[in-house]
C-alpha cells in the first residue's frame, strides 16, 4: 500500500507530525515529544519520586514512540517499567507515572481515586497534550502542554507559503 506521500504527488501539502519516513520535499511540523518526556520524568525526579512508570502504550511509529525514547534517556537504567493500571493492586507499584496522554492519565486518577491512593502524595502523575478538561480533574493534572492550536496555525503558514511558491 502505498504512503500518504507517494500518493499525494505535485499537491502542496504539510505533514503535522514528524513523519517516519522524511523526503528531502516533505514539509512537516510537530513538537519535540522526546524532550517532553524528558522534562515531565525530571519534574518527577526533581518532586522526590524514584520508581517513575510509563503509561500509555506502545507503539514503533509517531510520537508514542519518540515519548518513549525520551522517558528512557532520563530514566535511571533498570527502573524502566510499562505497566497497567493492574500495577496499582501490587504493594511495590511505581510512585510516578508518564502518561502519553490525558485518557490514561484519566484513567490512572480513577483507579488511584477507587484504590483511595492520594495524588500526588503518594503517586505523581504527568501527562501530555494540555486538553480542555485537564485543568478540571481534581487533582489538577500536571501536563506537559502541546499547543495543538499553534501546530495547526505553523502548518497553515508552511502550507500557504508552499502554495504561494509552487504558483
């Protein structure tokens, strides 16, 4: 099956995200997921915590994975963990967590809320992707912000200064 970029030929177009497979043409842009993860586990450390987890799965492609990549630079070796929220039943769970965004991160306060284990007292929690309703969960998230609005408003520039020199 072909790529999207194979298929969409002299069409101008820009990518948002970084693309797995880069063309010396292909235009693209997106935030640095991998640094992300970097700061959001030396928050963590910085706040005391020793056993920080990743959680919200894997994936050999996008930007799960360049997270991934930047959790396990910071990450002291040995300590890297992928978990469930299964963990939380065992008594030497993690006392942070990475979540690749704010659905597992939603998750993960529910389970800590049903299992009455205190956030962040007794588990930290940050998360990527800034979402609307972050902000309202209690306790308030902390969060790694992608600001989806500004990507969009840098990918409409590339894209009309692509048309502009393409006419």
């Amino acid at each position: 099956r072909p790529s999207m970029m194979e298929t969409i030929g002299d069409f101008p177009y820009v990518v948002l995200g970084t693309p797995d497979t880069l063309r010396s043409d292909t235009c693209w842009v997106d935030n640095n997921n991998e640094q992300g993860a970097e700061i959001a586990v030396r928050h963590l450390q910085e706040k005391g915590y020793r056993s920080i987890a990743y959680l919200g799965g894997y994936q050999k492609r996008g930007f799960t994975k360049r997270r991934v990549r930047g959790y396990m630079k910071v990450i002291d070796k040995g300590q890297e963990r992928a978990v469930a929220l299964s963990e939380l039943e065992q008594s030497t769970h993690a006392d942070a967590f990475v979540c690749n965004d704010n659905l597992a991160a939603f998750g993960l306060l529910k389970a800590c809320k049903e299992r009455k284990i205190a956030v962040p007292e007794e588990i930290g929690i940050v998360a990527f992707d800034n979402y609307p309703l972050a902000e309202y969960t209690e306790p308030q998230l902390t969060i790694v912000d992608i600001d989806t609005s500004l990507l969009g408003e840098q990918a409409a520039q590339l894209l009309f200064q692509r048309i502009d020199s393409s006419t």
